[in-house]
C-alpha cells in the first residue's frame, strides 16, 4: 500500500494490480482497509497526506475507469478537488477496461488466482513490467517466478526500494523501457563503448578463408581459437 500510495498512485514504478491467492482475499482486504486507516485516517474523504490528481483530464480517465467496477475499498471522489480515495477494486477478467494499459492513480485492481503457473503464464503474455514486486518466504517460488518472468527490475517481500538503490541498475526491458541508470550503469548509458581489434600482418590460418576443406571438428576449434 505504501508503493501504491506514495503520490497517491502518481510514479512510474507505483504497482498497477495485486494478484492475491484465493484463500487470503478476504483477509488482505481487510488488512489493506485497517494499514490504510494507519496510514491516512479516514482515506475515505479529501486527506492533507494524500496527493490530488494532477489536472481534469487524467481526474476524468481515472473516473471512468472506476465507473462501474466492483470496488472493495474506497471509491470517494471530489470532482472540484481532483480527489479520488485509495481504491481497491476486484476484477475477475484480465481483459477489464482497467488492465488495458497504465493506471497511475490511486485505484488499484485485485486479482484472485488459484494456481500459481497460470498466474505466471499470463504474466509472460502481457507487456514486460517495468518493475515487480513478489510476496513470499517460499524460495522455491522466488526462484519460478524469477526465472519465469522478465522485467526491468524485481523485489522480493518489499516494493520501491530498489529505486533508491545507486548501485543497482533501474529502467525497463522491452515496453517498460529500454536502457539502465543509476551508479556505473548511468555512465555506461550515455557512454559509447567502442570496438577496436588489432590484428597482427605477418600471420594468418588460411583455412578461415574459402574453399572450406575444414571437418567439422577442426572448423569447430578455429572458432573456438578466435572467439577466445
């Protein structure tokens, strides 16, 4: 909830969409509403710790991508305010208005899943994410949904920290982005790295050059020789 509502859903790594196991919905809803309450008090109308929406026109797409939704928690919207609550909403089709593309705002779809493999099988057909963040003690999940999925950058039990990180390189992978910063890698970025052999005149192996009569075994060890 903390990466969700840090300016109020308005950064680019703030999460876009829980996915929560079936046998604990109920209890993180409620958990969600009582560490909301701790965070912000009644979220529930215009709040001092909470950020407005930044004009009228991303206020009208955030409304309309509210409207009609089954919403758990929050909902409460101030038009002359450009106010609009935390807002848990619970989806059951990845092909809602609300998954079509990024949010950045305060609503915040939950999905309900039952096997872990579909989750991930799905994941691996939607656009890369530029960040994700992944709950859980059980390594061996860490490890399947590490290897399983691609994105710019992965948290396992938090969320935003990485950004603040200077050492570890941020940015996306495919439509979350392209290229790192941070540390080493901001260099590396704006650098040009250019490639330069020098190769010596008096010696050469003549069967690099056509025609072939290399087996396949001896042409295997000259690429082998060159690429080092």
């Amino acid at each position: 909830m903390h990466a969700k509502y840090f300016n109020n859903g308005q950064s680019c790594v703030a999460p876009d969409y829980l996915i929560v196991h079936r046998q604990i919905k109920d209890e993180f809803v409620k958990l969600t509403d009582t560490v909301l309450t701790q965070f912000f008090g009644d979220y529930n109308k215009p709040n001092k710790d909470l950020t407005r929406i930044i004009d009228q026109k991303n206020f009208d797409r955030l409304y309309n991508l509210m409207d009609k939704q089954k919403i758990a928690l929050g909902g409460f919207h101030d038009k002359k305010q450009y106010f609009i609550s935390p807002t848990l909403i619970e989806i059951d089709d990845w092909n809602n208005k609300i998954m079509q593309d990024e949010i950045f705002g305060p609503l915040f779809p939950l999905i309900v899943y039952d096997d872990l493999d579909e989750v991930l099988e799905k994941l691996v057909q939607l656009p890369k994410c530029l960040s994700l963040f992944l709950y859980t003690n059980d390594k061996e999940i860490q490890k399947k949904v590490i290897n399983k999925t691609s994105s710019g950058a992965m948290v396992i039990n938090d969320s935003l920290i990485h950004f603040v990180m200077v050492n570890l390189p941020f940015g996306g992978v495919g439509s979350s982005g392209m290229g790192k910063y941070h540390g080493t890698a901001s260099f590396d970025a704006f650098s040009h790295h250019k490639s330069v052999l020098k190769k010596k005149l008096w010696f050469d192996i003549r069967q690099r050059f056509t025609p072939y009569t290399l087996s396949r075994k001896q042409a295997a060890w000259l690429f082998k020789f060159f690429s080092g």
